[in-house]
C-alpha cells in the first residue's frame, strides 16, 4: 500500500500515519517529494486494508499496490531519484563516470590509473579488491590490502570509491575503506547480501544478473531499499543470448524499460557488456545517447599485464578520448520527459 500525503501535511500527520503502520506489524517507508510525502508499506503478504489510513489528518489517499515493485516504483517517487556519495552524485544532471581496473591488482597500477581518472573530471573510481571469478585458480583480488589501496586513492584524489563486496563480511569491509557497495551480477539474487547492503550507510551500485529479467533486478533493488537503504544504483552490465561476437549483449533499451517503472539511476557498464576493448567506446556512446545517468568503465595502465578483463580494458588514453566524447553527447541530450 501507498498512502499519499496533502501537500500541508505536518510531521506530526506523518509520523501518526507511521505509527499506524508499525503498530499494524509492517514497516513505514516515508519518501519525501518536492510536493508530497509518500509513505510505502512494506511488510505485509497480502492486501493491506487501506480503511484505517483514510481518515486520518494529512492523507490525501491510500492507494493499493498490485504491481510487484513498490519502493522502486515511480508511484512512489515520480522525481528522479538522485544518489548522493559526499560532494558527488549519480543521477543528476552531470553525466557519472566511475572509472579504473577491473581489480586492484598493486600500488602502482592503481594510482596510475586513478590519476588519469582524477584529471579526466570523474568523480567515482571502481577497482575490486574482491573479484568473482569463473575459475578458483583465477586471480581472486587482493582482499583487504587492496581495499587499504582504494582508501589511500580516495585520500590521494577525492575520488569516491566503488567497490564490490561478494558477501556479507565483505559488506563490513567495504564500509571502512570505501563509498559505494558493487553488487555483481552474479550475486544479484544473493538475498542475504541485498538485505545487508540495505542496512548499509552507504549507496548500493546493484549490477544486473547475467539472465535477470527487468522484473527480477528491479526485484533485487527492492530488496535493499526495503531495509531502509534508498540509495540504490542499477547497472546494466549485458546479459547473456546467443550472440558469440561480444561477451555479454548489452541492453540499452533496459534504460527506457527501467525509467518507465522506476525512479532509481541506472548507468550503463559497456566494458562487462561487450567484453572488448574496441566495442566499449561505440556502446558507451549510445548508452549516454540512451539516456544513462552515468558510465563505469574499466581503465588499465597497461591492459596486455591486467590480471583479470584486460581484453576489454581501455588504455589511459582511451579513456581520456572517451570521456570527451560521451560528455559532448551528454550535453546535447535533455532530460528525458517522464513517460
Ligand atoms: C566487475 O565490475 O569487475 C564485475 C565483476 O562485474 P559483473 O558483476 O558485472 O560481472
Ligand atoms: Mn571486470
């Protein structure tokens, strides 16, 4: 259920509807809007009966869910949810670049990397320190030396720190050295590991599944806001068809799909969707061109040594030449009318 305040709703009218709510044994998402409050309940298997909330001070209507999706939902939150990470965002108007290696691999690679990134204007750097590999036998990140790498980057630069956690102690981990949680694709329906990230401080990049339908990662993310933890990131990262000349297939059309139904930013990863160094600057445009609030890139100094993703990794200069270009196609886009 939804129930949505008048607009000279107090905090006081609020705070009784919230009571309501708990008080009923379910759990009262109050989101603010530039006109109203609306207010999701979650907690609840069925209908929740909407008579109670009808008559009390400040509610202009309660209206009942049938869709799955509730705190993603533009029903909930017609603006454009704009994710705060300290000084810097994803979602607004400035096109997001997070940018760097696809793992932390030393010192010197990283810092090569980040301060190619730090003059390029992004404000966001990637780089695991945990890596999901295919193979055991593969390189598997360097852990939480590597986490005390990205902090010392962030210390260096000021650039933000987007980093994958694969479970939940690595969710611990994360929330000391870094800004935001990566979840992979290949744990978009760990559920234990979305409820965690969602009682986290910090922002959620949340990757789509490598077969996820819309329903299904949209699903993921309601799953870590219904913790408590709005700031969630999608990325579109490409899933897997039958295509045999790119890694993954990237979906750009799940950017008008995603707006059409939900209020989050989605940026677009054209390095994991195409898994080539050549289709990554193509993909990255037309994502911008799309309509993406952002871009995560991988970047390597020297990507013939990178020990994990080499093969779609962009040279410094690459990225340099990137950056120029989508930002350019940024300018020339407006902002998308809702719809
Ligand atoms: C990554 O960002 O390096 C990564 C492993 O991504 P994904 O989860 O999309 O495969
Ligand atoms: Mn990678």
């Amino acid at each position: 259920m939804l129930i949505v305040m008048k607009a000279d709703a107090t905090e006081r009218d609020i705070a009784e509807v919230e009571r309501v709510i708990t008080e009923l044994g379910f759990r009262p998402h109050s989101v603010p809007g530039p006109s109203r409050t609306a207010i999701c309940v979650t907690g609840n298997q069925g209908p929740v009966d909407i008579t109670p909330f009808e008559n009390l001070r400040g509610v202009a209507e309660a209206i009942r869910v049938t869709k799955p999706f509730k705190l993603v939902s533009v029903d909930l939150r017609p603006e454009k949810t704009v994710v705060k990470v300290g000084d810097a965002q994803i979602g607004g108007e400035e096109l997001a670049i997070i940018a760097g290696p696809c793992a932390v691999e030393n010192r010197e690679q990283v810092f090569a990397v980040a301060e190619t990134v730090r003059r390029s204007g992004a404000r966001f750097f990637r780089g695991g320190a945990f890596k999901p590999r295919t193979s055991p036998y593969a390189f598997q990140g360097l852990g939480e030396d590597g986490l005390k790498i990205l902090a010392e980057v962030r210390e260096a630069t000021g650039l933000k720190i987007v980093t994958e956690a694969l479970d939940e102690s690595g969710v611990d981990l994360v929330e000391r050295y870094a800004d935001v949680i990566q979840i992979g694709a290949r744990n978009m329906q760990n559920f234990s590991l979305l409820r965690r990230a969602g009682r986290s401080r910090l922002p959620v990049l949340l990757k789509r599944g490598l077969s996820a339908m819309l329903d299904e990662w949209l699903l993921a993310a309601e799953y870590v806001m219904s913790e408590g933890n709005y700031n969630v990131v999608l990325c579109e990262r490409g899933v897997r068809t039958f295509a045999q000349h790119t890694r993954n297939t990237l979906d750009l059309a799940a950017i008008p799909a995603v707006r059409r139904i939900s209020h989050l930013p989605v940026v677009i990863d054209p390095s994991h969707g195409t898994g080539h160094n050549y289709m990554v600057m193509p993909l990255a445009r037309a994502g911008v061109a799309a309509g993406a609030d952002g871009l995560i890139i991988e970047v390597h100094d020297h990507p013939e040594r990178a020990l994990s993703d080499g093969a779609q990794a962009l040279t410094l200069e690459q990225y340099e030449h990137l950056v120029s270009e989508v930002r350019a196609i940024h300018d020339v886009i407006a902002p998308a009318p809702v719809g």
